[in-house]
C-alpha cells in the first residue's frame, strides 16, 4: 500500500514559495496605507509653509527655522518615542492580550505627555536661544514667535502618534489613511480661514497645525471607540496607563535616540554646508536634496513599519519561523522598489532641478547630485527595513548604538573629510553620510543575520506576559 504524501512539506520549494508570496501581499497591503499616510502627514507643514511664503520673505525665514528647531527638538523626539508602541502593541497583539492594547497606548500618551513639557518650555524661549546661538535678531524673533504658536500641535501630536501605532500593530492601516487623506483636504482651508481670514498671518499657519492634528485625532478614536474591529483591543480609560510608566520610558528613550541620531545627522549636514564656500548655492541645493530624499524615504518608512508590524505580531503569536520569513522577504521588496527609484532618479537628473529652480548653476549641480543621491537611497531603504525589524524585535538599544557609530563616528567625520580637506563641498558632505549609511546598513545586517529567532520569540512571550501578571 502506497504512504500517502502530506500535502505540505517545509522542505518544498514550492510551499516556500507560495508562504513568501503570501508574505509579501501582507506586507505590501500594509506598507501601501502607510507610505500614503506618511506622505500626507507631511503635506500639512508643506501646506502651512507655502501659506507664510506669501506673506513675505522674513515670515517665511522665521517660520523655516522655526520647524526645522521643531523638527530636531520636538517632533522627532515624540515620533521616536511612541515607536516603542511598535514592539509593545504588536508582541501582545500576536499573543492575543488585546486588552494590553490600550493600556499601551494610555501609557504611551502619559509618558510622552510628560516629555513635552521641557520641549515646550524650550520652544516658548525659541528666540532668545536663536540669538544666543549666534541667529539674526529678525529671524530668530519671527522663529520664536512661529514656535510658540507650534506648542499646541505639540501636544496633540503625542495622541495621534500613539492612536496611528495602535491601530497599525493591529493591521488597520486603512484608517490611518483615509483620516490622514481628509486632515490633509481640510488643512487647506484651515489656513487660509487662519492665516487671511481671521487675519492671524505666520501665527495662524502655526496654530493651524494644531487644528488638523487635532480632527485627525478626533477621527481616529472615533474610529477606535465605534468600530467592532476594536472592540476587544480597546475598552476605555483605565488606571493601568499609570502603572510600570519607568518601563515604559526604558523602551520608549532607545527608540527615541534610534530615531533621532539619523535624523539630526542630516540637520547636521545643512548646518556645515553654510560653512562652504558660494554657501547660498550649497545650501540650496543639499535642502532640495534632503527634501527629495525625505519624500522618497517614505517608501522605506512604510516597509520599515509594515516589517515592524509582522515582525512583532508574529513573535508575540510564537511563531518565529513567520517573522524570520517576513524579515527575508522585506529585504527582497526593498531591494527591489530601491533598485527602480534609483534608476528614476538618474533618468530624470537633468530635468528635476527645474522643480526647484529656473537658476542653471542649481540644476546643474542638482544633476550632478542626484546619482549618489539615489544610491543614498537604494542604502537607506535596505536599512530602513531592517531597522523595522529590530524594531519589531525590541532591540532600539542596538538600533541606536549603531546610529551612534554609523552616523557621528563614519559618515560625519567623513563628510567633513571629504568636503573641506578634499574640498569635493557638497557632493563631499553627501558622499561622507552615504558611507555613514552604508555603515549602519552592514552593522544591521550583521545584527539580523545572527538573531536567534526562537529565543526572541520567548522574549516577546516573557514581555507580554510580564505585563499580563502585573494586571
């Protein structure tokens, strides 16, 4: 009598093929809404600065200054900071503590409440430290008054992020989308109603910032409070959120560093292209770089936080077989979408200065630029995603010693190398981050090729359970 054959063999290719498409729909029905919903945030400080440039040259100095100190100061600190919900609600999520959902996400807003009281008290002094730090008096007291009006969005930046996170660990993404989509209509009728209407000029651009922020808010937990899909993760307020808040804060700080130390890596690399020489036309040209490559890198933010989401689900759900499949089949997608953003970019080298600007001294050194510019983001996008898996993990402490090294001991050394001991100016400066990049992405690799993926699994276990027995 024959054996009969299983119907499913792990040694077969084709079952592992059929498991790694499957993956890689999952991961792309939730990275899509996400890069969606990045992209769209991001139109409401786009919008809000294109209000003030019709205001006046000194306006809009002020208030570019004043969201670049908010960027580095506040909003990257807040965005880093409730990524720790990423591994929390996402491990107790895939081990079906539903209830630790919310409890999170009460915990997440308390404790990063908490944080923006320092930067708020910062960023109503703005101007005095501006001029301390050597800014024009003019500029610096238009900036200072920008980031005062900033506070209230601020403030209730901290409830959306932990919402977005929320909902994301759980794969509703779709929501996130559709209210970013409709806070981001809205906004352009919020600043012109603030900004000419009511007649509140630069102020009422900041303020309108807040205004959105808020209805997107407002929307998402409508969408938690009335929705069924929410109905076991979400069961309203509870003194739990003030409980093990000291836990909490030792994620959610390595988070914060893992994200900011690449961020102000590139703050940093405007401040030292002043130092060029013909400075304006350097300046220029790497701010057009560094805003195409943020507008990109929202392609690998959403893989990043896609993988974060499977990567946690599937160890909370003790399947660490499934989150090292979805690590393997990330870095295939991002290999592949960086491969085909790249080419784009140096296709469309010539022309895409014009976007900018009509000066042929900007386009021509734009074209130039946008070869290394898009190997920085073929680079980024491999360690973007695995970033999402450390991520997904819990391992920010590694995250962001190897930021640390990578950026601050590698690429910026070597971009002040290159730019003013080899004087190859801003090509040098990007050059010499693109080497940081590539030291953070061969520091990562190195860390997920040896993760052992059962005793992770057993990790997320032990801290999903921790939570439940303190309960």
């Amino acid at each position: 009598m024959a054996v009969r054959e299983p119907l499913l063999r792990p040694a077969d290719d084709l079952y592992r093929r059929g498991l790694a498409t499957a993956e890689a729909k999952l991961l792309v029905r939730l990275a899509g809404p996400m890069i969606a919903s990045c992209l769209l945030q991001n139109v409401v400080n786009m919008v809000s600065l294109m209000f003030v440039g019709h205001l006046g040259e000194l306006p809009l100095a002020g208030a570019s200054l004043a969201n670049s100190v908010a960027s580095v100061t506040g909003l990257s600190i807040i965005t880093g900071m409730a990524t720790a919900l990423d591994t929390l609600c996402g491990q107790a999520f895939g081990a079906r503590q539903y209830s630790l959902l919310g409890v999170y996400k009460q915990r997440a807003m308390a404790v990063l409440g908490l944080t923006c009281v320092p930067i708020a008290f910062a960023w109503a002094h703005a101007s005095r430290i501006l001029v301390l730090l050597g800014q024009d008096a003019r500029i610096a007291g238009e900036a200072g008054e920008y980031a005062r009006w900033l506070i209230p969005s601020l403030a209730v930046s901290v409830p959306l992020q932990c919402h977005v996170r929320f909902l994301q660990a759980q794969g509703l993404v779709l929501p996130v989308m559709a209210s970013s989509a409709a806070t981001a209509l809205c906004h352009l009728a919020v600043c012109w109603a603030l900004v000419f209407k009511a007649g509140m000029g630069s102020k009422g651009a900041a303020l309108s910032n807040a205004v959105s922020y808020a209805a997107n808010t407002a929307m998402l937990a409508m969408y938690v409070r009335l929705s069924s899909a929410c109905r076991e993760t979400w069961s309203g307020f509870s003194m739990e959120a003030f409980r093990e808040l000291r836990r909490f804060a030792d994620l959610a700080v390595p988070s914060a560093l893992m994200i900011c130390l690449e961020w102000w890596a590139f703050e940093i690399l405007v401040l030292l292209s002043g130092l060029l020489p013909n400075p304006q036309l350097e300046t220029s040209v790497l701010s057009i770089c560094l805003n195409t490559g943020i507008l990109l890198f929202m392609i690998p933010l959403g893989l990043s936080s896609a993988v974060s989401t499977r990567v946690s689900n599937e160890l909370g759900a003790g399947q660490p077989q499934a989150a090292k499949l979805a690590t393997r089949v990330v870095i295939y997608i991002a290999l592949s979408t960086g491969f085909v953003l790249t080419l784009a970019m140096t296709l469309v080298r010539g022309v895409w200065g014009y976007m900018y600007s009509n000066e042929q001294e900007v386009v021509a050194y734009i074209a130039r630029m946008l070869p290394v510019l898009g190997i920085s983001f073929f680079i980024d996008g491999l360690h973007g995603s695995l970033s999402g898996v450390l991520t997904g993990c819990g391992k920010q402490k590694i995250g962001a010693a190897v930021n640390l090294g990578a950026f601050y001991l590698a690429g910026l050394p070597m971009a002040v190398l290159l730019a003013f001991v080899f004087n190859l100016n801003g090509m040098g400066l990007w050059l010499g981050i693109v080497c940081g990049s590539l030291t953070k992405l061969l520091l990562l690799a190195s860390v997920a090729w040896f993760i052992d993926w059962n005793k992770e699994a057993i990790k997320a276990n032990e801290r999903v359970l921790g939570s439940s027995i303190c309960q």
